[in-house]
C-alpha cells in the first residue's frame, strides 16, 4: 500500500527512535511497530517489515559500540549461533502459530527481566563468591545455562523482537563477569542476527512493505549512531535504571 508524506515521516522518526533506544537496551520495536499499524499495514506484514528495517540499525549500534566488543569475539561467535537457531525458531512461529500466542508470557518474560537487570550486581557478586569458595574458575562463556537461555531468548526475538535486549542484557548480567557496557555490545550483535536470520526466512515466505522497511532502515541506521553515542556514556547505573524504564514503558505498552 502506498504511504502518505505525513505516515512516511512518521516511519522515518519511529525507525531513529527504534534504532536509538534498540542500540542502549532494546525494546525499539514498540515504537515502530504501532506506527506501522497505524498506516493500516497487517500485524504479520507490519511484523516482518519492521524486522528487516530494523536489521541497519542493530548494525549501526554494534559498529558504534567496536570498542566494547574487542576481546570478545569467541563469546559472541559461540552466543551468536543460539541467536541464530532461535531467531529462525521464532520467525516460523510467527507463521504458524496465533496473533495471542505471547500475548500472555510476554509481559511476564519482560518484568522477570528488569527483576533480574535490577539484581544483577547483588546475584553476580553472590554467583562469584560461590564459586570461589568452592575453588571453581569463573566462567568466560556462560556454559549451557547462557546459551539455553539466549536461544529461547531469541526464539522470542525471531516472533517478535520487542525487549529481547532486556533479556540477553539479565541473562549475561546474571552469568558473565563484565561490565554492563560490554554486554549491551555483545547483546546488539545478536539482535542484528536475530533480525537478520528472521528477515532472510521472511524474503521466502511473508510479504514485506518495502517503503516501510526502507523508511524503517534509513531512520534505524541513523538511531544505532545516536543511541551508541548517549549509551556508552551513561554510568552503569543510570544505563540500569535506563533500562528498568525502558522496560516498564514495554510491559505497560504490550498490556494495553
């Protein structure tokens, strides 16, 4: 369908928010996805375009965020297959399964989320204390709890996509020894082949808008910038407390 100058300037600003908040925690797509069901787009098209347009974006932060992410490729080459199989997982799910389908766990999966972003220094600092009494090496990758975690994660990611940062951001929180900073580089790389992976299966089997996903690319690449430049600014703590906000706004938008 053909967009109006108005609804076409609106996508472009909701793709620079999108790829602005997606870049410094995530949950970007509660900004585009609305706009694109208020130009009159179906919510599986709507969907599927914004997960492509948005794939400049998740790009454009990792690149922003380079510096963090040196001395970490192992982990996220490793992290970056369960993103891959789970965000292949979730986009055919989006096919075959109801509009309803998360419509209950969702709000759910995101508040236990916060919980956990909230706690992570308490619970990382008790996981370390554990296994030093025990005379147990820290673990550098997580083990099979954290990639069982971001598979599911990111099947989740690959139907939807909004606040899958939240999550990767408390489950490597909880499991890894890093700064929050490094984690969130690690985390915009495996929204970008979350989002890849699901759009690449999209091409084959779903109808796109392509005004929408250019519009959407354009104003995401220009967001994953901005936000990669306010994100890596922001002290631990205001990035946590960031991030409680950001989360609650997702919870309170997906129950509405």
């Amino acid at each position: 369908m053909a967009l109006t100058i108005w609804e076409s300037l609106a996508v472009l600003v909701a793709g620079i928010g999108a790829g602005t908040i997606n870049t410094i925690v995530g949950s970007g797509t509660l900004i585009t996805f609305p706009v694109l069901l208020a130009t009159g787009l179906p919510p599986v098209t709507a969907t599927v375009s914004n997960a492509l347009g948005l794939i400049p974006g998740s790009v454009s932060g990792a690149i922003g965020y380079r510096e963090e992410l040196k001395g970490q490729r192992s982990l996220v080459l490793r992290l970056g297959v369960a993103a891959a199989i789970g965000g292949l997982a979730g986009a055919v799910l989006l096919l075959v399964l109801p509009e309803t389908a998360f419509e209950t766990v969702v709000p759910v999966l995101v508040a236990l989320a916060l919980v956990l972003v909230v706690l992570q220094p308490r619970l990382s600092t008790a996981v370390q204390r554990r296994r030093t009494r025990a005379g147990a090496v820290t673990k550098t990758d997580g083990g099979p709890v954290l990639f069982g975690g971001l598979l599911l994660a990111s099947v989740y990611g690959g139907y939807f996509t909004a606040a899958q940062g939240i999550i990767y951001l408390s489950l490597m929180g909880m499991l890894l020894d890093d700064t929050l900073q490094r984690l969130n580089a690690v985390k915009n790389v495996l929204a970008a082949i979350v989002n890849s992976i699901a759009a690449l299966f999209f091409l084959f089997v779903a109808d796109f808008d392509w005004t929408a996903v250019l519009l959407i690319a354009a104003g995401s690449a220009a967001g994953g910038q901005i936000g990669a430049k306010i994100g890596r600014r922001l002290p631990p703590t205001a990035l946590r407390v960031f991030v409680v906000v950001v989360g609650v706004c997702a919870i309170l938008q997906l129950l509405r």
